[in-house]
C-alpha cells in the first residue's frame, strides 16, 4: 500500500515545525486530572513508577495505588502510612518506602500485592523517625535513602549505610549514584562509599533537586538558584530563559522525557517545559488545567506522558500527544467556528465577534465593530471575509467594515467557485444568496440571486454547476442558475436521501471534486452518469461510523479531515482507497467544540488547527508521527461468586490448562487491563465467550466483563483490544471449565445409577409383592365369592326348599284345615244325626239294641274338641301365630271368638260360617258384632279386613 501522501503530508508539518515553535503563542499539551474522587485515597500523593506490564504506581498517603487506565485500586502498607518513594526493578518487584518501614510488593498468579517488609532485616540500627524518601539501584543493590542513613539490600540481606551521612536525596544517574548531602556538597558513590564532587559554594550554597542529562554533561536543578552544568569536575551555572525563570519560585522535581524536553515541577507554580536551548516551551499550573501546583513526584512513562504527584491529586501531561492547545489565560473566546492563519497572525472567528492575535506577543485582541457572532472568515486572495450576524463583513487596517453595495445580514457560509465559466464568490445567508465578482485585483459585490430564499447553513458547487444547499433544519436543495448567474431556473427539494431516512438535516461536503451527502445513517453521493443520489458503498463498507460527518475539509489533495458531531477523523487516499490515518474523539479534547460546530484549518504550510469551545488547538508534526505504543492486554483478575454474592474467589489469571470452577461459583467476573494512558489513543474492548455466545460483542470502554449463571460446561473467553483507528492492538484467550453440579457429577451418576437399580429392585419387589398380594387377594376374594356364591346358592336352596316346604305346608295346612273343617262338619252331621237317632230311639219304632249299636258307632267316628286345637295349631303355622298375638293383644276372647277370627281371616261366607259354627246365620251375625266390641274397631272399619291384615 502506498504511503506516499501521508509522508508527504507528515513532512509538510514536520517543516512547519520551526515555524510553530517561533510564534509566541504557548501551546500546551492535555492535562488528564485526577482527584481523590477518582482514585478514592488520600490527597497527597509522592512518587510514581511504571511496570513492564504499564500499569502505574502511585506513593500515596494512604499506601500504594495501582492504576490500569481505568480502575484505581490502594494497597495500604503494615503501618498504614504514607509510601513516600517507588522502584520497580527488571523483576517487577514494586520497592516502596514510607515511615519507618521499606520492603517491596510482589504480584502473585491472581493478581494480587503481597507484602514484604524489610525493615526488621537491618540489624543493629535504631530507626528514629526514618522516612524513606528515594528508592536506587545502583551496583545492583537497592538503596533506600531517608535523611539521617541509608540502607542497601543485596537480594538477600540488608545492611546499614555510612554513619554521620545525611543525605537529602539519593540521584541514580546511568551507571552512577549521586547525593546532595544534608547542608553539605554534593557526591558520587565511588564503589565503596560516596566522595564530594564539589561544594555546596559552587551552587550559591543551595541544593540540587535533580540530576539529568545534557550532552555530556550533567544539568542540575536547584531549589531556588536555577540550572546549573557540571563538566569535568566544573559547574558553572546555565543562564537560560528557563532558568531565569526558576530562580523566581521553588523547584522540586525535574524530569527528562524522550524528546530531550525538561520539566521541572515547583512547589508552588506548577510545571515549566523547556528545550535543550533553555527556552519555554510552556508551563502548566492552575491557572490552565492543573489540579494543584504543588509538585511531590514527577515520572514520564514508556507513552512520553507525564505523571505528576500532586500535593492534592494526580495529573497527567500527555507530552506527546498531537494535540496541543493554545494557551491564554483568562481569556475565553466562547465558541470558535472558524480561523485563518495570515502571515503569521491569526483571525479568529467566534460566537463573540472576531479576535486577533499577532505572531509577535500572543495577546488575543478583539478586532473594532466585530463584536457579535461570526460564523466564518475567509481569506481569497488578499481580502478577509467574515460572515457575520450583521452581514458580509472585510477587515482592513484592523477593522471590519461592511462590503460597499452588500446588503445582506446573517453570511453563513462563502465558496469561491466557477460556474457557467465564471469565477465568483457565492455567499449563502439567512435568507438569500449572493454573488461577488472580481474587479481591480479586488472582490466586490455584483448582486443577490433572484428565486432562491432559504436558510442555508451549507453548499458546495459540482462541476457542472449544480449548486447543492443544505438548509439549517430540513433537506438540502439543488439548483440551477441561469447564465447570468442572476437568477434561480431550477429547483429541486431533496428531503430525505432514501425511504429510510428522517426527515431532518442533510449535510453537504465535496470530496476530491465530488458531491457527498450525509443524512446522520449512511453517505451518499451524486452520480452524474445517472443523475442520481445513489448510496456511497465504499464509504459505507469501510467507515460507517463516520456517516454524521457535516464538514470535510481538505489538508491537502489526497489528505482531509472529516469533522462529525463527536470526532475530527483525518482519511488519506492511499492507492485509490481512503484509509484512516488518526481520530480525535472529542471526548479525549479538551473543551471539544459545539455539536455541529466544529471545525479545521490547515495553512499553507500544511499546519492544522482544530476550532473548539473556548479557543483552539495545533496538531504537532514532531508528535503526529509517534505511533501507539502497542501493549500486551491482559488480565488483572478472574473473580468466581455465588449466586447470593456472599462468597467469591479469585482465580489463576494465565494458565496453560483450562481451570476449573466449582458451579457454586458460576458468576464470573474478568477484569481487563489495557494500558493506554494517551487520550488521543482511545482503546475499546471485544469479547466474545465460546460455549455460551455466538458472536462478538462491543463494549467500547469497559474493561470488565461479567457473566452470570453460566450453565456447567467448557468455555473460552476471546478478548481483542482496538484502537480508535480500528486496528486490532491486542488479543488473548482465557480457557476454563464449570464443573458440573453435584446432582450432575460423574459420583452423582453412579449415585443415580446405584439408586435407579435399587428404585428398579425395590419396585420389582413391590411389584411381585403386590402382585402376589394381588393373586392372594384375587384368589381370597375368589374363594370368598365362591362361598358366597355357593353360600346363597344353599341359602336360595334353602329358601326354596323352605318355600316349597312352606309351600307344601301351606297347603298341607290347608288341606288339613279344609280337613278338619270337613270333619268338623262331618261331627257336626253325625251330632245331629246321632240326636235324630236318640229322638228315633224314644219312639220305639227300632229295637234298642240296633239304636245303641248305632249310636255306639257314631261315636266312634265323630272328632273331638282336639280337632280344634290341631287346626288353631295349623292355622298359627301358617298365620304366623296369629291366634297367639291375637289372644296375647286381645286376652278377654273365648274360643268360639277365636274360630270366628280364624273363618273371618279366611275371609268365609257368613252362611258357610253358620254351617261350621253350628249357627244360624243370625246368630254368626250377633257373634261379629259381640266380637267387634271386643276388638274396639269403630263404626266404619271392617271387620273382615282388619283380621285379614293383623299381624
């Protein structure tokens, strides 16, 4: 892939650098600040360090705080005091020193600091109020350095430094350690002890705070006597603006960084920048973007950012950032929407009127009759023009005046462009367009455009002529001038780029002299061919998240900058493709412009400025072409809870196998570490969990990741880190294993298997238990029924035989009674005969012989009272005792009663109850009537019946 026009564009700036660093403009870098509410410890904080991994460590009041880029976490020391001083050896062993106490910090396979102190190592030394102010290594031994001794640790033992030595601050210095001694000279360790260098005379009997490099010498920093050399045994003092300058405060802390830049931090003015010729670059102090001004710790990291220990928080300068920011104290422009850079001088256009400032003091001045808001300045050729709320205006000798003959109010937005072969500058305004022509090497004003009468905000002309104007609130328009360039022939409203989009606002841009349109979701751009808005695939394919851009702006011909509602994107054309060469988020700017309002500027040296809320930046070239330091992402930790959240465990964080977590502990938790400390830089995070998702998910900047209630099973967690330009900056993987829950456990499954096979032969057992319960109690119940069958058919013989039996007794008993009654009668025949034959017999007309024969014969043949007791006997059997109840109930009847009862329940005819009862049948109705008296029956009921029913 070509890189030609980057390089080209990259050596553009970097030509332009002396040109920047001349103007007295200060230009100073991102301030990233951070408070006690950030990093949730104590206020001062006294030395910072950096690891191989680049997380940093911060000597904070409250212990040792550890910062991945994005969560902070403290580490407090046995005694709970301050960590005054930090060294991170080739081992990582993080060495800190605080009150009466020094040891180091080691990280274990979960992520966490252990302690070890080393205080009770140092034998035969009284420690009084010892505070460890600097940590060295020189020789390979660790000095720790407080005001009355110092001690030095060998990997293995710790012994105690010279006696009567009072040091003020140890300097390690390359393969050199150096000492300001207490109210003394200043010394260089010489292998066995330290020797004087030279007296503290030489520096105006004051003391050196820092030691760095200058060639080959050594510069030193001094609390209040500015820079001084020393070279070859002599120091001389180094009479520069920057040294001048700290002779007027208190210096504490000073560091190098990459680009051979000093910084020194002060007690009470905050930061000074300088080169190697001594001259300011900037400083930084409360006044702009500083937390606080007093300086404890100073500590460029492997990025060339700075970390300053604050007496009340953190800061972070990010030297080589790209970005650097005008710098005028007190002064607020509000919103800047556009600027020119003219010979020199800049001319700011801004929501308050215009401001210049002169190359020469930096003093932003506001230009007479300017005041108000101004959305534009132009420069063609030699005149500036400024669109502003009061109309079209031109500065000249300091002022703005109105263009003679121009009318107009509200200018929004000037092209020069040509169209229908004229050269002309095209005003939009509030309400009307506007044509200026060229007279006398000078524009002038020539006319309004007739047809046309719209807010426009934006247009761009094609090559045809088209004239595409985007209105402030709804669509866009293209028009069509006649030739005179004097009025409207055609219009079309466009308000909306496909049935898709929202009505709204549509923008309009040019690229490489094509149409570009963006309706916030998608480009679009104009195809002559057809004479069509058709989608802009490959804009669409490769950079969507640029589809809000409203400004493009070009750098150069084959480099331009999209300007969007929340970033400034630079895209360069590299063999035929736009490729994306940096992002500025305006999250990581300070003071980012208002949406829809920004803006850029690039002079004719190919310098760029970015417009924003309150003044505006400079894209350093020496800076621009510093690359992202690329990182290994990691992990800070793995941490496994319970459902409840009331237990949790910390996990191996690298691992070669798969680890296995019990399925109590399915919650799982990864923190991430990617330490990217440049804001310009952004970084965002992917991740996708296989064995559990499908794709992977965006989480642009959170760098923990949480899964709840993971099902038992294998996973793998993939991880990859972007930055903002969308390249893959790291990636890792992190295998492991919930193991199943008890009830699916392979114990569980035996368990389950023992369990099923004893369920199976229990329920066999239950099953021919009951079976066989079931055929005993079949066969009970059989043999039951059979009884029962067999018993009811003996008791149905029974009950026949005794119905027959009954039967043939009724009968019997009837015929017995019918006999009886037959011989009852027959008696009663032969006593009337036998009566015949007495009276006969007293006549005298038979032989008494014959008669007594014959008497003696009746006799013989006639029944006696017995028949009527065998047919009561009989007629109980079969009436069921009925003269039994009836003479039990009714105890005042006779016998003749009785036999009236028995012939009326046999339900007799009176005459054939005379004939038995040897009555007349008067008198069988004289006995019915005696006999219903005894019985108590009243008038009405019958006697018959009620015999027939007693019971």
């Amino acid at each position: 892939m070509k890189r030609k026009p980057v390089l080209f564009f990259y050596s553009v700036l970097l030509l332009s650098l002396c040109v920047w660093q001349a103007v007295a403009i200060s230009y100073v870098p991102p301030v990233k600040n951070y408070s006690v509410n950030d990093y949730n410890a104590g206020n001062q904080n006294w030395a910072v360090a950096q690891g191989k991994d680049g997380l940093i460590y911060v000597g904070n009041n409250r212990g040792l705080l550890q910062f991945d880029g994005v969560r902070w976490r403290l580490h407090k020391l046995p005694n709970n005091n301050a960590v005054r001083s930090i060294y991170i050896d080739s081992n990582e062993r993080i060495y800190v020193g605080s009150f009466e106490e020094f040891g180091f910090f080691e990280i274990d396979d979960k992520g966490l600091l252990s302690y070890t102190s080393l205080k009770d190592s140092v034998s035969g030394y009284r420690f009084n109020n010892d505070e460890i102010w600097t940590i060295s290594n020189f020789q390979n031994k660790i000095y720790f350095q407080s005001f009355t001794s110092y001690f030095v640790y060998d990997g293995t033992t710790v012994k105690n430094g010279e006696t009567d030595f009072w040091p003020l601050y140890f300097f390690s210095f390359g393969k050199d350690l150096y000492a300001q001694i207490v109210n003394k000279g200043f010394y260089k360790h010489n292998g066995t002890g330290f020797e004087e260098l030279f007296p503290r005379t030489s520096i105006n009997n004051d003391d050196v705070v820092a030691v760095l490099p200058y060639n080959q010498a050594l510069l030193l920093v001094t609390v209040m006597n500015g820079l001084f050399l020393y070279e070859e045994g002599t120091v001389f003092p180094w009479k520069t603006p920057a040294g001048e300058w700290l002779k007027t405060t208190i210096a504490n802390r000073a560091v190098m960084m990459a680009d051979s830049t000093y910084v020194i931090g002060t007690i009470s003015n905050g930061l000074i920048a300088f080169d190697r010729q001594g001259n300011v670059l900037w400083k930084i102090n409360r006044k702009n973007r500083l937390i606080n001004n007093t300086v404890l710790g100073l500590f460029p990291d492997s990025e060339d950012n700075l970390w300053v220990a604050l007496d009340n928080g953190i800061s972070q300068i990010q030297v080589s950032s790209p970005v650097h920011y005008a710098d005028f104290p007190g002064v607020d422009f509000g919103m800047v929407h556009d600027l020119v850079k003219d010979n020199g001088d800049f001319y700011l256009a801004t929501n308050q009127g215009v401001y210049y400032l002169t190359g020469n003091d930096g003093t932003p001045k506001m230009i007479h009759d300017s005041e108000g808001q101004s959305w534009y300045i132009s420069k063609e050729d030699r005149q500036l023009f400024v669109g502003h709320n009061k109309g079209l205006l031109i500065l000249e000798n300091g002022k703005a005046v109105r263009l003679p003959g121009y009318r107009g109010a509200g200018g929004t937005v000037l092209r020069k462009c040509v169209i229908h072969g004229q050269e002309i500058l095209l005003q939009a305004s509030y309400s009307t367009l506007s044509v200026f022509v060229k007279k006398n090497e000078k524009w002038e004003f020539s006319h309004e455009v007739k047809g046309f009468g719209n807010l426009i905000k934006a247009f761009e002309v094609d090559f045809s002529g088209n004239i595409w104007a985007s209105h402030m609130h709804k669509g866009l328009y293209r028009l069509q001038l006649d030739n005179s360039l004097r009025e409207v022939k055609e219009i079309e409203y466009i308000g909306k780029l496909s049935p898709q989009s929202r009505d709204g606002i549509l923008n309009v841009m040019q690229l490489r002299g094509r149409i570009v349109l963006t309706d916030g979701q998608k480009f679009y751009t104009y195809d002559d061919m057809s004479r069509k808005i058709i989608p802009y695939e490959r804009m669409n394919k490769y950079y969507p998240n640029l589809a809000g851009t409203y400004r493009i702006v070009a750098a150069d011909n084959d480099n331009y900058w999209f300007v969007t509602g929340s970033e400034y994107a630079l895209l360069a054309y590299d063999g035929g493709d736009l490729t994306m060469q940096m992002r500025f988020p305006f999250s990581m700017i300070d003071n980012p412009p208002i949406e829809g309002r920004g803006n850029v500027y690039v002079d004719r040296m190919g310098e760029t400025y970015l417009c924003l809320n309150g003044g505006f930046a400079v894209l350093s070239a020496k800076n621009k072409i510093r690359n992202q330091e690329e990182r290994k992402l990691s992990i800070s930790s793995v941490k496994a809870t319970t459902r409840d959240k009331k237990k949790s465990i910390l996990l191996l964080r690298e691992q070669t196998e798969p680890v296995k977590i019990n399925y109590a502990f399915n919650n799982i938790t990864f923190d991430f570490a990617y330490p990217n400390y440049t804001q310009t830089f952004s970084s965002s995070i992917n991740y996708w969990l296989e064995g559990f998702e499908n794709e992977w998910n965006d989480n642009p900047s959170d760098f923990t990741k949480n899964y709840s209630n993971l099902p038992y099973g294998s996973y793998v967690l993939h991880a990859k880190v972007y930055n903002s330009e969308g390249r893959e900056m790291s990636d890792l993987s992190y295998p492991f294993t919930i193991s199943p829950p008890f009830y699916r456990s392979a114990y569980a499954y035996l368990f389950y298997f023992v369990l099923i096979v004893c369920l199976l032969v229990l329920l066999i057992r239950i099953y021919v238990n009951w079976e066989l319960s079931h055929e005993k109690k079949r066969a009970a119940e059989q043999h039951r029924l059979q009884e029962e069958q067999l018993k009811a058919q003996e008791q149905q013989i029974i009950r026949l035989e005794k119905e027959k039996l009954e039967d043939e007794l009724t009968y019997k008993s009837k015929e017995l009674a019918s006999a009886t009654l037959s011989v009852i009668s027959h008696n009663e025949f032969l006593e009337q005969l036998k009566a015949e034959v007495q009276s006969q017999k007293l006549t005298g007309s038979y032989s008494k012989g014959f008669f007594d024969k014959l008497i003696r014969m009746i006799n013989d043949n006639i029944t006696k009272e017995g028949d009527w007791t065998v047919f009561q006997a009989n007629f109980d059997r079969i009436h069921e005792k009925f003269f039994v109840k009836l003479k039990n109930r009714y105890s005042d009847l006779t016998p003749g009663d009785l036999r009236l009862c028995a012939l009326l329940r046999l339900n007799m005819p009176t005459k054939d109850m005379a004939g038995i009862l040897n009555l007349s049948v008067r008198g069988v109705e004289a006995a019915r009537y005696r006999l219903r008296k005894k019985l108590n029956l009243t008038e009405g009921e019958s006697l018959t019946s009620f015999l027939i029913t007693f019971e």
